[in-house]
C-alpha cells in the first residue's frame, strides 16, 4: 500500500471518530429522525440516547440548520 495513501485513510479514520469541540460531554441523541450532539440535561423523555458506531461527522450540532426550533 502506498505511504501517502495509508496516511489518507488513517487521517479520514481519525477525522470520522473525532468527538467536535464542544461536544465533549454530549451524547448522541436520535430526534426528528436525527442523530444530533446534545448535552445530556437536554434530553427530553421522547429523545433516543444512542450507541452511534457511525462517522461523527455525520452527527449533526444542535446549531445546525437542519434541526427545527426545539434546538434553536
């Protein structure tokens, strides 16, 4: 396997299980059929804490305009 392809993969593997900043004592809630960052005295009694073995990059922040008002 080539060197410079090695070190792509293993910096997009990283990348994908970086926790962002400020993020760091959230957990992964699945909301309006979202996974979404949220710190956990923020959970509602209908909201799914999650087991997300996923890309973190795909976990939206609370700030993301894709969410409805309920995080804004």
């Amino acid at each position: 396997m080539n060197n410079d392809r090695f070190m792509h993969d293993l910096e997009d593997y990283l990348a994908s299980q970086r926790i962002p900043a400020g993020c760091e004592d959230c957990v992964v809630v699945h909301t309006q059929g979202l996974y979404v960052w949220m710190r956990p005295e923020q959970v509602r009694p209908d909201e799914l804490i999650c087991f997300y073995d996923g890309d973190y990059r795909q976990v939206l922040l609370p700030t993301d305009p894709r969410i409805k008002s309920r995080f804004q």
